[in-house]
C-alpha cells in the first residue's frame, strides 16, 4: 500500500492540483510523513502558487528565505520539470 505522501504525490500527478500541492508543500516542510526537503517544499508551494493560492505564495515566500540560491534553483527546476511532464 502507497504511504500517504506517495498518495497525494499520485493524485497531484493525476491533475488534482492546488490542494493536494499545497499538502504536500506542507508535509515537505514540517517533516510530516516524510523527512523535512525544503527544496521539495518550494516545489510544491510554487505549483500550488501557479494556481492561485495566495497562502503558498507566502509559504513558499518564507521557505525560500532558509535556503540557498542554488537551493531555490534546483525548487524551481523542479517545479518546471514537474509542470513538463504532466
């Protein structure tokens, strides 16, 4: 059985979006179900943020301020590789 987060990771690759990637920013960032990846986090909170929520906008606002430049390059990167495959 897929854990929790592998769960919500499928269901946000099936298109569901804003909310499934807003949890899973959140997961990212707290640690919860999964260790804490901040880049992971920026990722999630970008693709929730390009849809329009303002609270991953501020989120991903604060993550970005505890990592690195090469950090928030690699979230980023992530984000469009993600947005060019499904």
């Amino acid at each position: 059985m897929a854990s929790f987060a592998q769960a919500n990771r499928e269901s946000a690759a099936r298109g569901h979006g804003l909310e499934e990637f807003f949890k899973l920013g959140m997961m990212c960032s707290t640690g919860h179900s999964m260790p804490i990846d901040m880049v992971a986090a920026h990722k999630w909170f970008n693709l929730a943020a390009l849809r329009g929520s303002r609270d991953a906008i501020r989120l991903r606002n604060e993550v970005a301020a505890e990592m690195s430049a090469a950090e928030i390059a690699a979230a980023q990167r992530a984000a469009r590789t993600w947005l060019t495959q499904h």
